[in-house]
C-alpha cells in the first residue's frame, strides 16, 4: 500500500481524534476530512455535522466572509451538487456576490460521486 505525504496528515488526524472511516464511508467524502471534522469541531472548515439543510454561514464558532454570513439559502441537495462540482464559482452565484470567495478548490463532483458524498453529509446529524 502506498500513501501519499497528504494522505499520511490525514491518517495522523483520524487516529489522534479518535475517528474511524468505515468501509461504507470510504467514498469521496474522505477528502471531506482534509479540512473539515464530520462532527462540530471547526477546523480549517467548519464542522460538517448537522450540514444537510442548515442555513448557509451559520455553523457556530467558524468565522465566515460576509457573504455567506449574510446567505439567503440552505445546505440542500441541489446547492451541494453546485458546491461540490465547483465551490470557487458557486460561492459567486449562491451569494449573488462576484467577489466571494472560498478555500475550497473546484472538486468536479458529479453523478453519483456526487450523490455519494451528499448522502453522506445528510448521515452527519
């Protein structure tokens, strides 16, 4: 088996906090975790858990631009597809605001890469 420098952080993250990735979520959400807890931990994102349906910009404690403070819309099916296919653009539309910005790069997410991920965030309660 063979890991990359990225892959042995994030290995390094999951033992340390205790979190254990089981088969059925051995999916693309794994890069989830590079940058997000899938509890209320904030890290370099906010904590994913309780993500499906909350409003946009509103996790407790993660400092957030104005504009997604200041977002009119959910964490839904049809705005996470948007967000996981390419975050930098979507940022933009969702927000109405042509200067947001997020640290989260395009992923391309589509299809049932997609669907995987998202079904997985609605399990984060």
């Amino acid at each position: 088996m063979h890991i990359k420098a990225g892959g042995i952080a994030i290995i390094t993250l999951l033992l340390s906090t205790g979190f254990q990735i089981s088969d059925a979520q051995a999916g693309p959400e794994k890069r989830c975790l590079a940058c997000h807890s899938f509890a209320d931990k904030n890290n370099m994102g906010p904590g994913l858990k309780g993500v499906f349906g909350r409003k946009a910009g509103t996790h407790p404690g993660f400092e957030y631009s104005e504009s997604l403070k200041n977002a009119d819309w959910v964490w839904n099916e049809e705005n996470l597809r948007k967000w996981l296919y390419d975050a930098p653009s979507s940022i933009k539309e969702l927000t109405g605001d042509d200067k947001a910005k997020t640290e989260m790069p395009k992923y391309k997410y589509k299809g049932e890469k997609a669907d995987k991920t998202i079904n997985f965030l609605k399990t984060l309660k």
